[in-house]
C-alpha cells in the first residue's frame, strides 16, 4: 500500500489523526456493515448527525477501496470527514485502482524522501493528478478527467451562500484582468446579489439575515501594460461588474500574485470583514488564479503556508478545498473548483491551442490603420470587417496573446483566407481537422462611434481572447465573426492606447515569436552544421 511506502514525517500529513475517526449509522436489527463493501449503501455526507452510532478506527494501510465520485470536497464544518480529500484539488483520494481520480499510485518517488530540512515545513502528500500538474505542468491521464461528474455548484456552494444564519459570509469574486468579461462568474454575481437584497430586508425586520459581503479580486494585472492607470482602471471594473449582475460590492482589490502586488491590503480587508468566526469563499472561472491567490494570501498572513495545486490548465481544483489556518481566528477559507464558461472560446481548445491564446506575458498593442473594406483575423479564432465607415482612416488595436498571428487584408478574400489558410498560418485551430471541429462561424454587428484618432473609445472583445480596440472620429459599422456559442460584447475601451507604429498587410507575427523563431532557425542551422562536419569526418575516417 502507498502509506506502508511513506515515510513517518510525510505519513503525519497524509492521515491525521481527525480521519482515523468516524461515525456510521448502525441499524438496531441487524450487524454494522461492511466499510468498504461496494454493494454496501452510500452513508450520508455528514454522519455526524445520525442518531445511534459506533466508532470504527480505520488501519493505517487502508485508504478507500472504492471512490465516491463527487466533488463536494471538505466544505463540511464537522471535524469528521468520511473521506481523505486530497489538499491540493479537493478530490476524494485511494490507492486501489490508477484509472480513477483521487489515485495515490505510480508516483514519483521524490514525495517518499525524508525531508532534507526539518525547519522547511513539508508539502503534503497530493494525488497523482496533481503531482503531474505541479512538476510536469500537465495531466497525467486526461481521460481520467472525463470520470468526475460535473461540478454542481448550486448544491455545494450555492445554498451556503443563500444561507440566512450561520458564520459570516465573504465572497471573493476573483476574476482575470485580461479576459475579464469573460471570466466574470454573472450567475454567481446575481445570485449573491439576490441574497443581499433579501437577507438585509429580514435582518433590518429583527430576522435572521446573514448578508454576504463581495469583494471583487481582479487578478493578474501584470499581464496589462504598466501605463493603465489604476484609478481609471478600477472605475472601469466597477462599471463593468455592474453591468454582470454584481451592484452591491463591498470592495475591489486589483492585485499580482505572480508581482506580490495588493495583496497585504486584500488580506487585511477580508480579514475585518470575516471577523473571528467568518466564512470566506473564493469563486471564479475556471483558471482565473484562484488557488495562486489563495497560495499567496497564506504568506502574508504569517500562519499557515497552503499547498493549493497551480497550473495554467483549467479546472485545476476538482472539489471543494477546505484551508484552515490561513486567515486568523477561526475563519475558513474555501478554494472552490473553477466555473466552466462555455462562452468562453478556450473552453473547446485542446491544451496544445491554448497555449498559444493563453496571456502569459504582458500585453502589447498591435495597431493597423484601415478603411472600409478590410479585414484583421486573430488566428483562425475571430474576424473584424469595417463595412461601412463615416472616416477614411479606423485604427484597429489588437490586444491578444502574442502568440496568435494576425492578417489584414481585403473583405473580399476571407473565403480563399478560411479555405488556404487556417489551421496552417492561421493558427489555432491547429490543423485543418480542427477547423470544423469547433463549430460554425456566425457574424454579429456592432455599430460603433467616436471623436479621437489619439485614443480607442470602445472595444469588441470575445470571452476567452482578447479584443479588437477601435479608434476613430466618426461612425462605422463593423461585422464581427467567431465560433458559434461564443460570447463577443461591445464595451468601453478598458486600454486606450495603440501602438507607435502600424502593422503591415498580409500575415504578421509578434516580435516574441519572431525572436523565438530566429533562435530556432539558428539553432537548426548550427545543429545541421555540426551533422554536416562529423558526417564528412566519418567519411574522411572511413577512407
């Protein structure tokens, strides 16, 4: 068994002495049932609040030979757990069948090692999912994924939150700086909203009325240009959280986990506003930084360090993750496992396509001056047409990952464009199967207007993307295509800024890739010349 393999420091973090303990409902007319009998039913998720009932101590060696297939994680405040949650993801974990989430087995050996240094606190022992995930930055069995059933946030988190007694409630509506549209969890936002109004309206009648407070984290502002201005920008974000379902934020916070930026003022505001006793709920997008948040919280507040598992995959997090010591008191904090938005283009890319629509680096602006007639694709990911236009000149802006090549050219040649090119210059999709595999392209029109050439007014931006910035004084109207499901909105432009110089027509790349493409190419070349001298050294030998 992999317990009998781990040594006595990592074997206190796996199995605390709180999961050798449980409680089971024993029927008065017949014998206990067998713990791990499969035809066995289902005990209740909080045994605890059975009436008659007996202790079993579970072996040391005998984790859970069957796996509950949930996602509820640890959110139960009872100090009996019936299940060993795995701290990284929240998945239930066993050490009897590979094949299934939560598995202990074929790991790396590195997590047995005695710890070189006693004054480091340990990691704790995490699932085979989530040791890929922290040292290799991937799954290790993607169709293991397919086996756990979708996250059923209303059960799980929402009637917590809808709660009208109980602990204190904070919400932290995390949410990512450069997609933030469409990360914005909309259902979340209203339905807390929706609490307030009704839990304030019992408590100021002398009722029960636990009112959450909202506090809007806007992650990974790195990722946007150093000349944003912060009063500006967060203007812009309570603007634009208005417009998604959330009018009654108690604060924002823009902050850097990656910069160690805002986060000291975030952990003192959640910590007044959850009190001694408070609950405090993370909530976002799938990938929106929200276990990185959580890990970096954990270093200001001086207690415990937490070991939530990172990675620029989406849903990271499988259940709901209990991290206790964190905040001071007796506060809980919850990481929650990330919402999926199928508005959300990234959401149907495979792992290899998005990687390049991913932002990882900071946006630069890319910036073509066109008329009427012409056309700028995103990869092979989106499409803006000007129409028609009151102006001779519309600056186009693209704010995207720069990795994703671009093309201006005539409206007129997109059809030979979507025969010829994507899935191969025009990438993602990534080969021609893919084209069709996302779906069918479909057109929205957007009527823009605005008085500078100096300054984007407003954008066209698609969830899971990026956006098109539009500069002009004057009218235009714009036909914008992508993917059927895909959410694309016009809004006021968040960075008003293009660039100093102007993108030619026809394909173009950005300087990243370039840059990375010559090292290649060098590197090719010298590989090839070096083959090169010691094939004519071998010939020279064999002579």
């Amino acid at each position: 068994m992999i317990v009998r393999a781990l040594s006595p420091s990592k074997f206190k973090h796996l199995l605390p002495f709180s999961h050798f303990i449980h409680t089971y409902t024993v029927p008065l007319s017949t014998s206990p049932p067998s713990i791990f009998d499969p035809q066995t039913k289902p005990h209740p998720q909080n045994p605890t609040k059975t009436l008659p009932s007996q202790l079993f101590l579970r072996p040391f060696s005998s984790l859970p030979k069957t796996l509950p297939l949930n996602r509820d994680g640890n959110y139960d405040e009872s100090p009996c757990q019936t299940l060993l949650i795995c701290p990284g993801c929240g998945v239930p974990m066993q050490d009897a069948n590979p094949k299934q989430p939560g598995s202990l087995l074929n790991r790396e050996n590195d997590d047995n090692c005695e710890n070189p240094n006693p004054n480091v606190p340990e990691k704790p022992v995490v699932c085979a999912r989530c040791h890929s995930l922290r040292h290799y930055g991937k799954v290790k069995d993607p169709k293991v994924e397919n086996l756990l059933p979708d996250f059923d946030f209303d059960h799980t988190v929402g009637r917590k939150l809808n709660s009208v007694s109980g602990a204190r409630t904070v919400v932290l509506m995390v949410v990512d700086a450069a997609d933030f549209d469409g990360s914005f969890p909309r259902k979340v936002a209203k339905l807390v909203s929706s609490t307030i109004d009704e839990n304030y309206t019992a408590w100021k009648d002398g009722k029960s009325g636990n009112v959450p407070r909202v506090v809007l984290v806007v992650t990974k502002i790195d990722l946007l240009p150093s000349s944003v201005s912060p009063t500006r920008f967060e203007h812009w974000v309570r603007s634009r959280a208005r417009e998604g379902g959330a009018n009654k934020i108690t604060s924002v916070h823009l902050v850097s986990a990656v910069r160690d930026w805002g986060l000291k003022n975030l952990f003192d505001d959640v910590v007044g506003l959850a009190g001694q006793r408070g609950n405090v709920w993370a909530i976002g997008a799938q990938n929106a930084g929200k276990s990185t948040l959580i890990n970096s919280i954990g270093k200001h507040g001086g207690g415990k360090i937490t070991h939530l598992t990172e990675a620029p995959v989406p849903g990271t997090t499988l259940g709901i993750v209990r991290v206790e010591g964190v905040l001071p008191g007796q506060v809980k904090l919850f990481d929650t496992p990330g919402l999926l938005h199928p508005h959300q283009i990234s959401t149907r890319l495979n792992r290899e396509e998005q990687r390049l629509v991913q932002i990882s680096k900071e946006l630069k602006p890319r910036t073509y001056r066109i008329k009427a007639g012409h056309s700028v694709h995103i990869g092979g990911l989106m499409r803006l047409d000007i129409e028609e236009s009151s102006v001779d000149s519309v600056y186009i802006t693209v704010w995207a990952s720069p990795y994703l090549p671009l093309h201006m050219g005539k409206t007129e040649n997109v059809h030979n464009m979507l025969e010829d090119h994507f899935g191969r210059q025009l990438q993602p999709p990534n080969g021609e199967k893919r084209v069709n595999e996302l779906g069918q392209w479909v057109r929205k029109e957007f009527c823009v207007c605005g008085n500078s050439w100096d300054s984007s007014s407003v954008d066209v931006a698609a969830a899971g993307l990026g956006w098109f910035a539009i500069g002009l004084k004057g009218e235009a109207l714009l036909g914008v295509w992508t993917y059927d499901g895909v959410d694309v909105i016009l809004r006021n432009s968040l960075i008003p800024h293009r660039a100093n110089s102007f993108e030619v027509a026809g394909f173009t790349v950005s300087k990243i890739v370039s840059k990375a493409d010559q090292a290649s190419n060098k590197q090719q070349r010298q590989s090839g010349k070096k083959q090169k001298q010691s094939e004519l050294k071998a010939e020279v030998a064999a002579a």
